[in-house]
DNA sequence: CTAACGTTTGTCCAACCGGTCAAAAATTTG
DNA sequence: CAAATTTTTGACCGGTTGGACAAACGTTAG
C-alpha cells in the first residue's frame, strides 16, 4: 500500500477537504508554479502557516490533487462496455466526457496544464495505469469493428480525438466564448457541441444524399 | 501604425531572434509564470543583463512571441477558400493544421498555455480578429452545406473540433506517446493520426455496408 | 480546574526573481 | 590611432515566495 493508513480526525477531513477545493481553484487557473500558498490560503480562508499544518509541502497539494482527479478523469472511460450496440455506447462515452468538460472544468484544466508541461509528475500513471486501460478499451473497440458494428479505423486515435474535442470545451472555454460571441457562447454552446460531436462522430460529414 | 519604425542594427536583430528562439522553448514548457529571465538567458547564451539589454521587460518578449504566433498560427484557416471541392477543401485545411502541430509544437503550446490561463494578454484580439476570421469562414461552410456539398451541421463547431484534434497532437504529446507506447508512437504517429481524422470527418464511424 | 493535545498565527529566514546601474569590454567611426 | 558608441557583465536592490518555528489559543478528558 501507498498510503499507510494515515489517521486523521474529522477536523483534519474537513480542513484538508476545504484546501484542495481552493487549491483546485487556483492551481487550475494560474498553474502550479504561477500559484502561491498565500493564494491557496486566502482562498480557503486561512493564514498560510495554518494550511502548511495540514499540508508540509505545496507540492503535497498537487500530488493529492492529481491522485485523485485522475481517478474520476478516467471513470467514463473505465464504463465503456462490451455489452450494448457499440454506436450507442460510444455516442453515450462522448457524452459523458462533454458533460465532464462542463461540469468539471476545473479538473480538466489542471490536467491539461500537467500534461502541457510534460506531465513530470504523471509520467508513469500515463506509460502505466492508462496505457493498460487505452490498449483494454481499443481492443474492445477493435472487437466491434471485426464484427463489422462500426467503420474500421484506428482505435486509439478514435480515443484521442474524442478527448480532444470534448475537453476543448473546457480547457479552451475562453476562445470557444469569445469566438461563439455573447449570443451563441452561452449555456446553451453545450448542447449545441453535443448535437455536433454526435453528428461527427457517427456520421461524418458526407451528404446524406 | 503601432511599430514607430524601431531602427535595429543587424546584431540587435540577430540577437533579439536568438533570445525569442530560447524562450520560446523556455515558455511553452513553463509557461509565463514559470519562466524566469535567468532561464531564457541561459538557453540563448548570454547574461541575465545582457538579455534585459535586448528586452527591456520579461513580459516584451512574450508579447513580441504571441504577436508573431497569430500571424502564422491562423495562416491555414485564412487559406480555406472558396475555391475548389469542399470536402478536398476541409481535407487539406485539416491535414496543414496536424502539419502544423508535428513542425510547430512549442508553438502550439504556447497558445495553449495562454489560452488555459484564460487568455489574460490575447482577449481582445480573440473577440476581435479572430472572432471574423472564423465567422467569415463558417459562412463560407455554410454556402456549402446550402448547396448540397457537405453534411448540414454547425460550422463553428466544426472549426473547434478541427482544432482540437490537430492540436492535441502538440498540446498533448507527452500523452499521445505514453499511450502509444514505443512502437506505435515514434515519427509514424503523425502519419496515423492524418489517415484517422481523414476518415473521420470524412466518413464518420458509420459502416460501410 | 488542569494537564494534554490539537489547532492557529505572528514572526522570521533563506532562496529566488525581475529589474537597475555603473563600469568594463568590444566595436564602430572619424 | 583615438574618440564615440554599442554591447556585456558583476554587483546590487526591493519585493516575493516556500517554508520553519515557537508561542498562543482552543478543546477535550481526567
């Protein structure tokens, strides 16, 4: 085990609970090293040395931070199944991931940021735990298209462009705004890119006709 | 005009060219704040003074880098033209995006970075230039949607998946790699990806038969 | 009440960071 | 050559940051 059991009362839960949702916060929009503790602190509305009490290090705070985003980030994927119409699963996959992307933008964001910096504390989570279940799912993928259910094409890319564009909703929320414009880049742009992705993925874009 | 015509002599050119060459290495894998001058100094072979000599402040030369970025990074949407067969259109502006992402990925990632951080220094130009860009291109897609040529669907998000896909070969390389693992993910992961989001938004996962 | 234990904070420190400055070194000009 | 100009650097400064520490405060159990 990783985790030596570390005993902690129900005051250390709730405090430790209050600085990884202000950490989220800020870590997700500034960065790890573009954050201070002093930021994380204010925001979860205590002196500095008092969060260092319940976290030594601020590197402790990210590393808990990512141990347990990774663990939900790859939960939608974890469901895709065997059982079903293929079409039907991989339509309900895409939509799990954009309605992560809108409910849970912070996350995303605090991954991309790790990844985008070479991802030096995940590294081996990325050659380990998800390269296991891509290679799991791709080969199920790879099974429906044997059994001529959906097109043939590579798996793992399919995977890759459905994170893709399902988390641009989240990581690039700013540009899709500004580019949507106040009218269209409201609540609803969520619902319009699920119809779109939909489309995409399913039927592609030759005419019907 | 904005650029008061700066004189520069032939070595304040080459040196300004060579500190821009280092940090954009240093930024695109740090990021803005977690970048220090000493670390681009060093990269492009000088001293810290010597650098501040070329550059008066840190933020001059990522300003001076985003700035020359737009100019190139929307190059191939400007292109896609009216002009010529729709679907070989679209095809050809995906395949110059995913070039693009294998030939400029610090690039890439230096756009991701700003964007992430909720695009503190582009924000205007995001709502302004841009924004036209893309509507005046999704006007464009949408004459060939009226005219029977492509698949009715939403042009802007069309343009956002377009983006996503390709970039997330740059932006998430690390990744793409961990998950391809050594065989798969050397120099032909590029060609892969091509062929796959070719048929994609070509033809959609739809079987065949 | 009081001793023990868990929690909170003011103060301090060393390292780092962006930027200045004056003086030295190199280069160009006359 | 020598004067003028440009380029380079070492030393320095004020502000920030991650983190240490001991003292104060609060809470609970005997």
């Amino acid at each position: 085990m990783d985790t030596p059991a570390p005993r902690r009362t129900r005051i250390q839960q709730e405090k430790r609970e209050l600085i990884l949702e202000a950490a989220l916060e800020v870590f997700s929009t500034n960065g790890f090293r573009g954050s201070t503790i002093d930021q994380i602190a204010e925001a979860a509305g205590m002196s500095k040395p008092n969060l260092l009490y319940y976290f030594r290090r601020k590197e402790d705070i990210h590393e808990t931070l990512m141990q347990r985003l990774l663990d939900t980030w790859l939960a939608p994927l974890r469901e895709l199944d065997d059982i079903g119409d293929p079409l039907t699963e991989l339509r309900s996959y895409i939509r799990r991931k954009l309605e992560m992307a809108r409910d849970f933008p912070r996350e995303s964001r605090l991954f991309a940021n790790e990844i985008l910096q070479g991802a030096p504390r995940i590294m081996p989570m990325l050659e380990g735990e998800l390269k296991t279940l891509v290679d799991e799912k791709a080969a199920v993928i790879k099974g429906w298209m044997r059994a001529g259910k959906i097109a043939h094409t590579d798996p793992w890319h399919l995977i890759f462009s459905i994170w893709a564009t399902t988390q641009h909703y989240a990581d690039f929320d700013v540009q899709v705004r500004a580019v949507l414009g106040p009218n269209r880049g409201g609540d609803g742009r969520f619902e319009d890119a699920a119809r779109f992705l939909e489309q995409l993925f399913i039927d592609g874009l030759k005419p019907k006709t």
